[in-house]
C-alpha cells in the first residue's frame, strides 16, 4: 500500500511532467525515403545508447503517409518533440488516421497525443484493443526506457485503409506479439512492416513472442514481394530483392532456433538447460546471463532468449 502511494504522489507526477519536458532534450530527425512517406525518427544521445545496449536497434519511429495517415505514435517520453514536429510539418489539421501495428509502448506512445492534436481516429488489430485501452503496469525498466503510456479510445482496423493517393492492405502477421499488423500497398508494393523484422539475429523477445507464427509470417509477407520495407525501427529497404534477403534472413535465423529446439528437446528439463543447448554459446555474457543473453540481464529476465525457445516449445513437444 506504501508502495502504490509513493508511486502516485512522486513517481507518477514525475513521469508526466518528463513527458512535457525532458530532462534531455530529444532530437527529431526526418527523412523521405519515397514520395508520400515521412519518417520521423526521435531520440537523443542517452536514449540512443539505451536502445543499443538494450537490443542493438534504434527507438521505434513514425511514419506519416501521404499527409493523412501514421502508422505507430513512438515511444511517450518524445511527446513534447512529436508535437513540435507534427506542427512543424503542418500535419496537425491533416492527420485523420492513425495504425497502431501492435501495442507494445513504443509503438503506441503518444496515441493520446495525436487524438488531442488532430482528433485522429486511432485503429489497431481486434486482438491488440485490450491492450491499447487497458494496458497493464509495466515493468519498471520500459517504464524508465520509454516512459509512461496514457491509454485512448482505439477502434478496430478493417481489411483496408486509405488515403487520397493509396489504398493498404491490412495483414494480419503475430509472431513478435499477437494481434500484429503490417500494411502493404499492392500498386507501390509498399510494406509497413511493424516489428516484423526488427533485427535479422535479435535473439531474446518478450513473453509474447511466438516463433512458430513469426514464421508464418515472414512465409506471408514475402509471399507478397514488397519492393520497399519500412521497418518499425527506421531500416528502409527499398529495392525488392534486397527486401527479400532481408525477410529470408530473419525467417532463416528463426528456423534455425526452431530446429534446435526440435533436436534438443527429447527428455524433460528446464527452461534454461534447453535454452543453453539452442545457443550453445560460451561468451562472457552467456556466462553472465546464465545463456539468456544480455537483456535478461537488465530486465529481469522479462526479455530473454528463453521466451522464444518456450514459444518452439509447444510445436516441439507436439512433434516428439
């Protein structure tokens, strides 16, 4: 009960104030990889070597699409810069879409803020609803990563979105978590592919992650032969057979997890003992890490090598 109060009274006044200013001051960068995309990219010198030591990529990104639509709101500690950016661009009185691909808060961060901004209309997958309206406490390392998530009303997305210039196909593609999504414009052969790819080799995800789903579908989005690749964490491939070796490698670096898993998992054992057999690796931080990698090291464990191994292991067991 003391705990809950301190939080209400210190922690939580706290964190809403950084989340208007700062105590380090964020810097948007934005690029235009093809006509009709923006990407708006924030962070700052101490986020950048928090996202690398906590998972070799960079804070997730903005997309704003031909004027109209966003897909993903980034992370909340970069509201105050988001706001200044979207004023900047003049896109406050454009915006009338947002796509949330997933509901994880860094993807999700600033919904509120679009919503007071420009009244958009926030869409998500049906599965990610109850996350985004009723999202649970969050660990204390994401809290202090990305900062604190104000829930908004969201709506199911439907089969398509629009815009006056494109019309996207809405895919549904879990595996990093469920109810994620991805767009694909079939004329431009544009992919907004969420966290679908994120990094070829990133071997430790969050307990929702299912390996045998992200499979399926890396199948489905190359099935699709998108000629350009907007990662939700700022890699832009645009070229179609770059695009390809890049989803390939992804689904080969997972198969090869899911194979092991397969080999290894004959006879009972824990968790940890069939994780070490799938790495078999011998560095310093396997050692540190007890072979769950070094973000189990700073996360408790909540993001570790051990969560994708579990999400083979039902396939596994069914197989045996």
């Amino acid at each position: 009960m003391i705990k809950r109060w301190i939080k209400k009274l210190l922690w939580v006044p706290y964190e809403s104030s950084c989340r208007r200013l700062p105590l380090w001051p964020l810097k948007t960068t934005l690029t235009y990889p093809v006509d009709g995309v923006v990407c708006i990219r924030i962070d700052n010198v101490p986020t950048r070597i928090l996202s690398r030591f906590s998972g070799g990529y960079d804070y997730a990104v903005s997309y704003l699409i031909d004027e109209t639509l966003m897909v993903d709101t980034g992370f909340p500690w970069a509201r105050r810069q988001l706001k200044r950016t979207l004023i900047e661009l003049n896109a406050t009185e454009t915006i009338s879409q947002v796509v949330n691909t997933h509901y994880h808060e860094d993807h999700t961060g600033n919904n509120d803020l679009l919503v007071e901004m420009t009244g958009a209309k926030i869409l998500a997958h049906a599965i990610a609803l109850p996350e985004i309206r009723f999202p649970v406490e969050l660990p204390w390392y994401r809290r202090f990563l990305f900062g604190p998530y104000v829930p908004v009303d969201v709506h199911p997305i439907g089969d398509v979105v629009t815009t006056s210039q494109y019309r996207f196909e809405v895919h549904h593609m879990p595996g990093h978590c469920p109810g994620h999504v991805c767009l694909f414009e079939p004329d431009q052969r544009w992919l907004f592919s969420g966290d679908l790819y994120i990094a070829a080799d990133l071997d430790s995800q969050l307990g929702d992650a299912n390996g045998p789903e992200w499979i399926e579908s890396l199948d489905r989005a190359i099935e699709l032969r998108p000629r350009c690749l907007f990662d939700a964490h700022g890699t832009v491939i645009v070229d179609e057979e770059s695009v390809a070796t890049f989803l390939r490698r992804k689904r080969e670096f997972l198969s090869k997890i899911r194979d092991r898993v397969f080999e290894f998992a004959t006879s009972a054992q824990t968790i940890q003992e069939l994780t070490r057999k799938v790495f078999d690796r011998r560095r310093f931080v396997d050692y540190l890490s007890l072979d769950d990698g070094w973000l189990s090291l700073i996360t408790g464990s909540d993001f570790s090598r051990g969560n994708i191994v579990k999400s083979f292991l039902r396939d596994a067991k069914r197989e045996a």
